[in-house]
C-alpha cells in the first residue's frame, strides 16, 4: 500500500471518540473498531495484517516508538501522545494507552491501544517538542532524540521512568 502524502488538515478527535485496535507480537494491526477506520479513513480489509506504522506521520519521531516497544514488550503500559496519518494524507493528534493483554494462563495474547482526545494545549506542545525530537534524530539518530525527550521531561519535574504521568498531565 502506498504511504499518503501529509497535508496540513487536522482531523478532529471528539471527547466522545474512543479509537481502538489490537495488534499481533509484531505489531500488525488485528483489530480496529468503527471510529478508527471513520477517523483513519481507511476500510477495515485495508488496516487488518498491516503494521501499525501504516499510519506513522513523519513528523512523529522514531525515539516514541523505541520507547513504546521497549515498554509494552516488557509488559509496562505506555501513555503517549500520537500524530497519525489518514489514507487521505490528513492528520490526527491522539493520547494513546498501549499495553499488552495475557490469557489467564499469563502467555501473550495481544497488544490493546485506546486512543482518545489529545488536548489543544498538548497538542502545541507535543508538536513543538516532536519536531526538535525529529530535528535531533536527523542529525544524531535515536539517542540524541531521546536526550531531547529527557530535558522535556525534566524541565517538567519528570523522567522516562514516569513518562506516563507527564503525559497525562499534559492532556488536561
């Protein structure tokens, strides 16, 4: 499938709007309810068997998604804030909750993402603080990206290791 090319429409996200899929070990997308395909834009026959990053925005930068993965894989709950790009090239601003379902027996079943209305106020700031993350990452790679995210959060009292409450704090 080919990548769309991002324009500058933002999609709105409602305060009622709970964006859902489930995805497999590797990340392929299993799952996906009624609201993601409306705001994504694509069909469901379109999203199942893909990777997520079908709907990676390149303002996003790649330290987000290290971090996420290194997390989830661990079985940590990740709170983080989404740019994703729709089949049509527009954009929408999600706080995506990503963690990792058991069976009962405690074996992988899958990963669960719940994304919600991302805040005008954090969207400005996330954007703000992604785009130097990029910039850092073009320049010196993930690791210079991440030190970015770490001055971000430590200029707000935070770390990597509560990275989910900053989060969350921002959303208000």
């Amino acid at each position: 499938m080919e990548r769309p090319t991002p324009t500058d429409v933002e999609r709105e996200v409602t305060n009622i709007d709970m964006i859902v899929s489930k995805g497999d070990a590797e990340g392929n997308i299993t799952y996906t309810n009624p609201i993601f395909m409306k705001i994504s834009g694509y069909t469901q026959g379109e999203l199942l068997d893909k990777p997520h990053s079908i709907l990676r925005h390149p303002d996003m930068p790649k330290a987000i998604f290290k971090f996420l993965w290194d997390n989830i894989s661990e079985g940590k709950e990740v709170n983080a804030f989404v740019k994703n790009l729709c089949k049509d090239g527009s954009y929408y601003w999600v706080l995506a909750q990503v963690r990792m379902a058991k069976n009962p027996d405690g074996s992988f079943r899958n990963y669960v993402s719940t994304r919600k209305r991302a805040s005008d106020s954090a969207k400005a700031v996330m954007g703000e603080l992604y785009a130097k993350m990029v910039e850092a990452e073009n320049e010196g790679g993930i690791d210079a990206s991440v030190k970015v995210l770490e001055e971000f959060l430590s200029q707000r009292g935070h770390s990597l290791a509560t990275f989910n409450d900053a989060m969350k704090e921002l959303n208000k």
